[in-house]
C-alpha cells in the first residue's frame, strides 16, 4: 500500500508539474491563434514563433508560457526524484484538450489519456476510467490564465543566456508558492528555472525544485515541439 500510495503522489505530482509548465493558459484569444497558421511563423526547430518577451522578468517568464499555448503540439520529458524514487514520465499535450501520458515509477508503468475532456488510464494492460481529481487537473491546466503565475510567482530574476542542447536560450529563475493562488491553492512551494529559446520565444527546458503535498522532489523537463503528434481515445 506504501509503494502504491508513493506511487499516486508521485503520479499526481508530474501532473502538477506538467500543469505549472502550461500555465500560460489557453483562453479563447489564444486558442483562435493556435488554430490559425498565420497567427506565428514556424520556427526550424519546430514550433510556432511566438511574441517577443518584455523586459520585466515575470512578464518575459509569462509571455514564454503564453507563447507555448500557440506553438501546436508538444511533447515534455519529465524526470522526478523524490524520496529516493525516480520517475520517468512522457507527456504529448495538444491543447484546448488532449493528453496522453506514459509514466514508470516502481517497476510500474501507467498510461494515462485525455481527450475531450475524458479520461483514461491503466496500469499494465487494462484500460479503466481515470480517477477524477486527474481528470479535474487537465481542465484546469487549460483554463488557466497568465494571471495565475502573476499570484504565485516572486523573486523572478533573468539570468542570462545559455545554450541548452545546442540551442540558445536565456535562463530565467523564479519562486513559486501554489498557496498564494486564488483559485488552486494547494501546498506546493518551489523554485523553477526556465530556459527559453531565442529563435522563437518559447520554453524548451525546466527545472522544479520544492515540496508539493509533503513531498520533497527535484523535476527536470525538456520540451520539445512536434506538429506531427496526434491522440485518440483508448480502445477499452
């Protein structure tokens, strides 16, 4: 029951963690330009150029997140270590409302999908109905607005530039307490580092360091944007 017990907070820990990375929100402005080509040039590496950032670092660190939203499909690789475990997980997220999921944490693999506001999940092989709560995250994650980092952000600093993989970016480090949120207070209190690619303004790698729900853990993600992902429900 332990194992399983550190596995569903583990679980619904990168789900927060996935959630934060695309809190630049998808309102109905934004979800028109996602659907419209000629909201953005493509970039080579893959996504959708998005709007130049500011000079403040909050709003540049904003910006980037909103800029996501518009870029079309993308896939995160996220890494968690947490009380001596590890997780692996693989998400593709293409937005207003389709996720699949692959996580393995504790020699067990879970798979998650979203489409339409629907969710399933499984472990192994069978496919079940996703439990709620995860369910209520991709809505959320989706309604969000950039107002929401405006609450529970502070200390954002620009760093300066680095190259991550071959690529420039300008790194960016900021502190974030989920408490402060007027609308999804939860007990998570941490401190992001966020790269951004300076071709097209758009995040590509993030780093997650805190205490969410009692349990501390340190997260990587690489981002990476793939206008050929497409998701379908599960055959159950």
């Amino acid at each position: 029951m332990k194992i399983f017990r550190k596995l569903n907070l583990l679980v619904l820990l990168g789900c927060v963690v996935l959630m934060l990375a695309a809190c630049g929100g998808s309102d109905e402005k934004s979800e028109t330009a996602a659907n419209d080509t000629s909201a953005a040039q493509t970039s080579s590496e893959g996504g959708k150029s998005g709007e130049a950032l500011p000079d403040d670092p909050l709003a540049a660190i904003t910006q980037a997140l909103k800029n996501q939203q518009t870029a079309g499909p993308y896939r995160v690789k996220t890494t968690i270590e947490s009380e001596g475990q590890k997780m692996e997980m693989s998400a593709e997220i293409k937005l207003p409302d389709q996720m699949r999921v692959i996580s393995d944490v504790s020699d067990k693999k879970m798979e998650m999908v979203f489409v339409g506001g629907k969710g399933w999940m499984r472990i192994d092989e069978n496919w079940m109905d996703a439990p709620m709560k995860i369910d209520d995250l991709l809505h959320q994650m989706n309604a969000m607005s950039s107002e929401l980092l405006t609450e529970i952000a502070s200390d954002a600093t620009k760093v300066g530039n680095e190259t991550v993989d071959g690529q420039e970016t300008v790194l960016y480090t900021y502190n974030m307490d989920m408490n402060k949120s007027s609308t999804m207070k939860m007990d998570m209190k941490s401190a992001v580092k966020l790269w951004i690619r300076t071709s097209d303004n758009l995040p590509i790698k993030q780093e997650v360091a805190g205490e969410a729900m009692g349990m501390k853990s340190v997260s990587t993600q690489v981002i990476e944007y793939d206008p050929t992902i497409t998701i379908e429900a599960p055959v159950k």
